[in-house]
C-alpha cells in the first residue's frame, strides 16, 4: 500500500513538473501577439475579408505560424480564390490540424505544434485539381521569402529521444524547423535500429533551423540545457545507451566557446555537466514516422521536461 502511495505521489509531481514546463513555455509563444492577432489566433475570430496582407499576395517561400514559426504552407500550394482570404490547396505534412468548430457545421484548421487558430478548410468546391481549400487568415501566418533562406543557421543538439528534444525546441520563437536524425557515427545512411543497437556510434540528434535575427544561439543553448539533465551520463531517464548521450555538435570555435561558457556556469551553480562538445558532422535525417512525433500521437515526453537553470 505504502509502495503504491509512493508511486502515485512520484508519478503527480513528474506530470506537475512538466506541465509547469509545458506553461513556461506557452507563455514564450504567445509574448508577442498585438491585440488583433490574439483575437484571431488565440481567441478563434476572423479577420474582415480582403483585408489581410496575404490576400493577394503570391511571393515565393514559405507560410509559418505567427505565435510558433512552425512552418505551416507552401507557396506553390496558394491560389486564388476570390474569397477575401489566403488559400491554400495542401498544407506541409503534419502542419495543420483539423478539428470540428464550434458552430457545428465547419471544420477548423489549427497550428498542430502551438494550437494558434488558422482558419478552416473545405473540401468539394472544384477551385482545383486537390478539390481542398484551407482559408488561412493572413495575421495568423507569417510570409518567409525564399531568397532569405541563406540567413538561416542551423545548430545540433543531442539530449536522449530526439522526439523529445524535437518537441520542445521547435515551440520556441525564432526556430523555424526542429529535425529528429543521427549524427557523430560512421555508418552511413543509419536506420533507428542500427543506431538503437548502440554500435554505430551515431547519437539521436536534432537539427535545428533558425533565424539568428530572431533568436540567438546562445539562447538556443541555454534552452536545450533546460529540456533534458545535462548531468546524466549514459542515456537520458529511462533511455540507456550511447546513442541517448548528452552532447552538443558544434559548427565552429564560436559555437565551442558559447557552450563551454554555458557548461562553466551551470557548473559554478553546482551542476555535475555531462554534456559532451563534439564537431559537427554529416546529419542523418530520421523515418518520417520519427519526425513530430508527439504531435502525430499526441502523446508528451516521457524523460524532457522544462527546468529553468539559467
């Protein structure tokens, strides 16, 4: 009896702690709304028709949600409708999520990383070949042009299940795609078994896109120290093996100076740093069945849970 008290008291305070993770974490999404976004994106409302500055607007790029930045349309899949708001004919695999609305008769479309509310889509009305119209409201998204592509920098992080690291690095302001894959082994074009057999030397990592202009590497350091314990060797919670160590891949001697720094002051705080400083090498992108993977099972993380440390 005393056992199973014990275990329900443990299991509370893990799902506590990391739904506290999961606010802090809400809240960095949703800082920077005005007044009008946050009543179409958080508060379910619509924009006037032909108003919206992506109403008639056909640059080539890409569509990412205004509260998350997660990357939602492409602009080959717009089209012009005349209905007074963006359309789209296919959205990015995994993007967008359907619900029923509210009104009992539409289907709402929403962000499927942060929850932002996009618009809602319709099927059979023949404007194209796909027969699918979502109509986005243009204050919900967010226009990357395809020419400031060359800006972005990418960075690698490695802390147990990629699915977790993945997760809670893509909500953050300023990055723009988290990839799950493998880095740092010899084996090419590694399959999830062969890394898991832990002979390859590969670790699951995560690529991480981002926009400097928005958020720095220095904050995305101190974030992926925050997700997972830096301080334990040989796996991540319940995860053993090499392939889930703690490491960081980095891409220059900047990068390398940035996390010793960071390493040194969790240590000056009393923090035993596991996190290994290893070079950046050839990224290996995961099964398709591994990307996103909490938002297609709707499923949380298991061993990443948000603790501030910095």
């Amino acid at each position: 009896m005393i056992k199973k008290i014990i275990i329900l008291f443990l299991t509370t305070v893990i799902a506590n702690n990391y739904l506290s993770g999961e606010t802090v974490m809400r809240k960095k999404i949703n800082r920077d709304l005005t007044p009008q976004e946050k009543y179409v994106i958080a508060d379910k409302g619509t924009e006037a028709p032909f108003s919206g500055k992506y109403n008639d607007f056909f640059g080539k790029g890409v569509y990412v949600c205004k509260r998350c930045n997660a990357q939602l349309y492409r602009s080959e899949d717009k089209f012009r409708s005349f209905c007074g708001w963006p359309s789209f004919d296919n959205e990015i695999e995994g993007a967008v999520k359907r619900l029923a609305d509210a009104d009992g008769k539409r289907t709402e479309i929403i962000c499927s990383n942060c929850g932002a509310h996009l618009g809602h889509v319709f099927e059979g009305e023949g404007l194209t070949d796909k027969n699918v119209r979502h109509c986005v409201n243009s204050v919900s998204m967010l226009f990357i042009p395809a020419k400031n592509k060359e800006k972005y920098k990418k960075a690698y992080f490695a802390g147990g299940c990629f699915w977790g690291i993945e997760h809670l690095l893509q909500k953050h302001k300023g990055v723009l795609t988290a990839v799950s894959g493998y880095m740092g082994g010899y084996l090419s074009n590694p399959t999830y078994y062969e890394v898991c057999t832990g002979t390859t030397g590969h670790l699951e990592a995560v690529e991480v896109t981002y926009d400097p202009d928005k958020i720095s590497y220095r904050e995305l350091a101190e974030l992926f120290f925050e997700i997972h314990d830096p301080t334990q060797t040989g796996g991540q919670g319940p995860d053993i093996g090499e392939q889930y160590e703690s490491a960081v891949f980095v891409n220059d001697n900047t990068e390398k100076e940035t996390i010793q720094e960071l390493i040194g002051i969790l240590e000056s705080n009393g923090y035993n740093i596991a996190t290994k400083i290893l070079p950046a090498a050839k990224f290996w992108k995961a099964e398709e069945k591994h990307q996103n993977y909490y938002q297609k099972t709707g499923k949380t993380p298991y061993c990443h849970i948000y603790t501030k440390r910095f």
